[in-house]
C-alpha cells in the first residue's frame, strides 16, 4: 500500500467533500458523519461525476442514474433503478460494477489516501 498525504484533515470537516488528485486520477473526499471515505469521483456506471452525489444510508447515490454506493466497501447497493423504464436501459448499457474505494486513515492532522501497488480500475 502506498499512501499519500492529501490535506489538512480540518480542510474536510463533516458534511464537506472535496476532489484530490492523487497519482493523476481524481479521488472523491467526504466526510460524512465524521468519517472520512475516499472513493473514485466518477461513477462505474456511465462515469458520472459523483461530487454532487447525496449520502444516504452511508451510501453515495450517483446523481445521473440514482445508483446507490456503500461508502465502505463501494458495492452497488441498487444499480439505475429510476426512471423504471429508462433505469432498465441504463442498467443494461454496462453490467453492475461496485465503486472503487480506498483507505482512508487521518494521522497528525493530515487526511491520507491508501493506493495499491498500481492504480485500481475506476480511479479516474
């Protein structure tokens, strides 16, 4: 595991989230709760931005399609579920696919991003 330091942890105080750049892909910081989760920005579905995406239930729902992430282990909780209709053509146009996620740890003030040895799919 490689790990980079990414910013002052008081830069992310709970309800906030911000886009770091780590190894050149965009990593999605929020703290929801008072934890901090670290996932890729876009979603696996069709690769929307999933800044503006709303916590709910300690999952990120993709604001495009309204697919639904569990913050910690990334998995697809529902997969385009709304429109009905349009949410089955969506969910057909690529199979379900969990949100990559990384570790997060806060040591020393500072908020750090865990990568493994080669980026992961999905991480920008």
């Amino acid at each position: 595991m490689k790990w980079h330091d990414v910013l002052a942890s008081d830069q992310l105080p709970t309800g906030s989230r911000v886009v770091v750049s780590v190894e050149g892909h965009d990593v999605l910081l929020l703290n929801h709760e008072g934890q901090i989760y670290a996932t890729a920005l876009k979603c696996p579905h069709m690769g929307a931005s999933l800044k503006k995406g709303k916590v709910v239930a300690d999952s990120i729902v993709c604001p495009l399609h309204r697919s639904a992430f569990d913050l910690e282990t990334g998995d697809a909780r529902s997969w385009a579920p709304w429109p009905p209709l349009v949410g089955k053509v969506l969910g057909a146009v690529s199979p379900e696919k969990a949100l990559t996620v990384f570790p997060v740890r806060v040591e020393d003030g500072r908020v750090w991003v865990g990568f493994e040895d080669g980026i992961t799919e999905g991480a920008g």
